[in-house]
C-alpha cells in the first residue's frame, strides 16, 4: 500500500480574476455619485516589476462613517454605497477603485481614526493576503492610532498622493519602499 503525502500548500493567485469575480468590480458607488473618484495605483513586486495578475479589495466607511454592514448600528447612509471594492491589475500591474472619501470613524478609547480605507492585496507568492490602509494627503491623519502605530519614516507608503481625477496609491509587495502590512 503506497502511503499518501499532503499536498503541497498553494499561493492565493495567479487565477484571482476567475475564481474571485465582484458583479460591481471596482465601484464602491456608482460613477456619477457626487464626491465620486478613481483611486488608481500600480502593484510592484520586490525587484519593482508590476504584478500582472494580483487582486486588490477595498473596504471603507461611507461619507459619514458608518459601514455597511449589520454590526455597526450606524449603518450606511446612501443606499447606493457598496463600501466594498474588487478589481484584478492589469498586465502592466494598475488597478483602480472608484469610491468616495470615508469618514471619520470610531477608535480604541474614545479616539476617532483618520479618513482611511482598508485593501486587502492577493498575488501570486502570496500565501496569504496581505493588509494595509490607504491614507489621503490633503486630509487630517494626526491623531490616527494606528497611523501613529508606523514609523515615521515609512508613514509615506500609506498616503494616497492627490492627483486629476482623484488619488495615487501604489503597492511595493517588498524591498526598497515596502508598503506597511498590517498583522490581521
């Protein structure tokens, strides 16, 4: 009798785009939305080249605050707001998320959190997601706790730099100007 050995574990892509589809894909609200812009990026690998084939979410707040989702009793306001965005990189490893700016939200102790959303990245390599938070320049961030939780010298790779047609946001998986991940 031959004696069966486990599977060797697998990475989360390279197939993201085919087993994760999102029927609203990137838009956290409609286009048209009043307030509505593109947060667009690209996501780099550790030698700097685009990631082809990687999948980036969003989760957020609405305008006021609130998610939606049943455990904040706040709740969303526009009925229109998914605050959950999916989209897969393109082959020259840009994405882009369509939304509006989250409000300010709750923290540990009285503390309130700075206008932020959350990503999730998945590529290949990965064997797991790996989480950070996106930030926006022309925004208040003193004050944030967990912000304050980074060094100073590496706050810059959460801060969405303010352009056209809304934000920039790229994603550095590792080396030289590794994004800041979060342990979830």
């Amino acid at each position: 009798m031959t004696k069966l050995l486990p599977t060797p574990s697998q990475t989360v892509g390279p197939y993201l785009s085919i087993g994760l589809p999102w029927p609203d894909g990137p838009h956290v609200v409609p286009e048209g939305t009043p307030g509505g812009f593109w947060i667009r990026g690209i996501v780099r690998d550790g030698n700097g080249d685009p990631v082809p084939d990687a999948m980036i979410e969003t989760w957020q707040a609405d305008p006021e605050g609130g998610f939606r989702h049943p455990d904040d009793p706040r709740g969303a306001a526009n009925g229109e707001f998914r605050g959950f965005g999916r989209c897969p990189t393109e082959t020259d490893g840009t994405y882009g998320i369509f939304t509006v700016l989250p409000g300010v939200v709750p923290g540990e102790g009285g503390t309130t959190q700075a206008r932020h959303i959350d990503v999730s990245v998945f590529a290949r390599g990965l064997l797991n997601r790996v989480v950070t938070r996106i930030y926006f320049e022309d925004q208040d961030n003193t004050g944030d706790p967990v912000l304050a939780t980074v060094p100073e010298e590496r706050r810059g790779t959460l801060i969405a730099a303010k352009t056209e047609d809304g934000y920039r946001f790229d994603v550095r998986l590792q080396g030289d100007g590794e994004t800041v991940f979060f342990r979830v």
